[in-house]
C-alpha cells in the first residue's frame, strides 16, 4: 500500500496548538485534553489510562498482532527547589537539559492559585555590576535563579504570592515557522512528533483506510524523565514504533530532512526485523532515510521493552539541531515521518505468530541472514577415550 499524502498545513497547525500549552511533565493534564478532543474531532474514541496517556485506537481488518505508534506530550522544564532570601528562585530541572539554554528563558510558575510570569537569570547577569565576572560563572543549574516579575525580595514576599517548593516551571517555547520549511522552537521534542502523528492519523482516517490489524495511536505523558510507554500498551499490541527528535550533529547520522531510522539507543539496538522492514518501506514508497545510533538517549519504544512488554519495537525520528536547546527541524522531516508512519500502518503484517500473547514453539519464528556453516545443529561433544 502507498504511502499516504500528508496536509502540513494542518501538521504546522496542529504543533503550533500545542507548543502554545505549557506541558513539562508533571504538568500535562491540560494538552492531554487537547489531544484528546483533537481525536474525537477525527472521529475516534480515545481512552486514558489514570495518569493520562492517551490511547486511540485505529480499528484494523483483525484485532492482534496490534501495533502501537507512541510520541510523548510531555516536555523539559523546571521546579522551584527553594525559596531564596533575596526573593529568588532555585530551580531544579524536570528531564535532562542544560542550565546554558535556561539563562534568559522565559517562564510561568504554577502555583495553586494561579501562575507568574519570570525569567531565569544567571546569579550574576549584570555587565554593569559584574564586568568580566559574567562571562566566568560556571555552567549549571547552580548557577542560575528565576527571578519573578512581581515586587519581590524576601522569601515572606514569595509566600506571599502563595510560591511553594515544588512548583512547576514552565519554559515558554518561543516558535517561529519559517517560510523556508524550518521551524525553530523549544519542545519541538517531542509535539513535533505529536503533531505529525496526528497528521498521518487525519490523512488515513479522510481516505478511509482500514489497516490489516489495529494500530494504537498512543500519547505519554512522562518520556522526559524515563517513564515512556512503560505502562501505556494493552496486551493486544505485538510492534511499538517510537516517534521522537533524531540527533542532527556532529558525529551522527541524523538529518533534518528525511526520516532517521535509529538501530539503538542507549538501551540497546532495536528490534532487528521490525526497523529493517521499516527501511524497506521507505525505499520501496521512495521516502527518504537514513539510519543511526544514539548513545545518550532513550525513547518511549526502549521504555515499553524495559518495562517488561514483549513487544517488537522501533524509533523513527525527525532530525533535531539542538535537541534540548533551542531546538531546529524542518518540515521536510516531519511529512516523511508522517508518510512512513501510514506506510507502515497499511502495510501487511510480517509474522502472524506474533498474535499470540504466550510463548510457544518456532513455528513461524524469523530467520536473520547468518553463514549456512554458522546455523548449522553442533555436533554432540565426544569425549577422549
């Protein structure tokens, strides 16, 4: 089956809408519910689990081997770790991301009447204070404060405003969509992802497609902090594709243009059947691919396997410059993405055996190409006389 034609008006549309709602995990009940009245508005039924991954589930031909396609809505940000004398903030980070890319950052602060509005400095921001000494402050989350744009200068004034321990920080993302097809954001990782998904989703659902088997379109909420799809798969799924940012840089393979087929993360390499059949369709649909590996990064296709799900998985990704930073891609990447993921929805299942929910014997189990000499039964030992 041809991959499908992917309306990017509508995926800008959709990424815009939610780079617009603050989610660092922890904080995502609010874009949980946008997705989901998205979804009812394409005409599914969506279901969330307690904390509020979201599940829609694109009826196939048969109910298993299902497959699952999974982007995160959760993204980086911050908690107040202590209220300073000098009305300040002492922030911690939620995910893993450089204190480099807060200074200067933009910010709300949820407490529980409301929210304020700040901005992250270094502790020393001023030239005309500090001279040189600006450019010497080390690098980290130490080293930095939120400072509140309210009349503030003691901690009674920050509880005052009713700022507790623990609040969330959320970093505004600053989007800018380029007539040239770049996009330029923070937390493109991972509402890109979000965003295309539902795109691929429209587009099978506007040309009446019926996949050979249900496919879960799958939404988590704390991938930033390691918890993934580890608890988001019903037992009926068999295959878990991953949507997440690929690392466009120095030493990788990644791109921002094409789709980015990762063959491990930190966790380990993917499964091999399921990524190479993924790299076929793109030849074969003339998508254009790369492959790479990533060594400090996990997604939530590694999460599901970690978590104990016996799933086949995989990630595709949409090259990043500056992932966890300012962060760059172009819509290039996202449309190919989009169009693999409704290639791969309509494309026939490889091994049937994969519907059962229990082990059971090799009948039907895959082959991975090795020497004929190599895959032959050894010879029972023989003991010297």
């Amino acid at each position: 089956m041809p991959r499908l034609v992917i309306d990017t008006e509508y995926l800008a549309a959709q990424l815009a809408g939610l780079l617009d709602i603050p989610s660092p995990t922890g904080y995502t009940d609010t874009i949980v519910r946008a997705v989901c009245r998205e979804l009812e508005r394409l005409g599914l039924a969506p279901t969330l689990t307690r904390r509020g991954a979201v599940r829609a589930v694109l009826r196939g031909r048969e109910t298993r081997p299902a497959r699952a396609i999974v982007s995160h809505l959760d993204t980086l940000g911050a908690q107040v770790k202590r209220l300073k004398e000098n009305g300040r903030l002492e922030l911690i980070p939620i995910g893993t991301w450089s204190a480099r890319f807060a200074e200067g950052a933009r910010v709300a602060v949820f407490t529980e009447g409301g929210y304020l509005r700040g901005t992250i400095l270094p502790l020393k921001a001023s030239g005309h204070i500090f001279n040189d000494e600006v450019d010497q402050l080390p690098v980290g989350w130490p080293y930095v404060e939120l400072r509140l744009d309210a009349r503030v200068s003691s901690v009674a004034d920050l509880v005052r405003l009713g700022v507790e321990v623990g609040d969330t920080v959320a970093i505004d993302p600053q989007p800018e969509f380029l007539k040239n097809g770049y996009i330029v954001s923070r937390h493109l990782d991972d509402k890109a992802g979000a965003a295309l998904m539902l795109a691929a989703l429209r587009s099978l659902l506007e040309q009446g497609q019926v996949p050979p088997v249900d496919v879960h379109f799958v939404f988590t909420i704390a991938e930033e902090v390691g918890v993934g799809a580890s608890a988001a798969l019903t037992d009926d799924v068999a295959a878990v594709v991953a949507v997440d940012n690929g690392t466009s840089g120095p030493g990788q393979n990644s791109e921002e243009f094409g789709v980015t087929i990762a063959m491990a993360d930190q966790t380990g390499p993917f499964d091999y059947h399921l990524t190479r059949a993924l790299a076929r369709l793109c030849r074969d649909e003339e998508i254009r691919y790369q492959k790479d590996v990533f060594r400090f990064y996990r997604s939530d296709a590694a999460a599901a396997v970690v978590a104990g799900h016996d799933v086949r998985n995989a990630l595709i990704t949409f090259g990043v410059d500056g992932s966890h930073g300012y962060e760059r891609i172009h819509m290039h990447a996202l449309r190919s993405v989009a169009e693999l993921i409704t290639a791969y929805v309509l494309s026939p299942v490889e091994f049937q055996r994969d519907a059962a929910q229990e082990a059971h014997g090799m009948k039907g189990f895959p082959r991975q190409p090795i020497p004929e000499e190599m895959a032959r039964e050894p010879n029972a030992p023989t003991i010297d006389a």
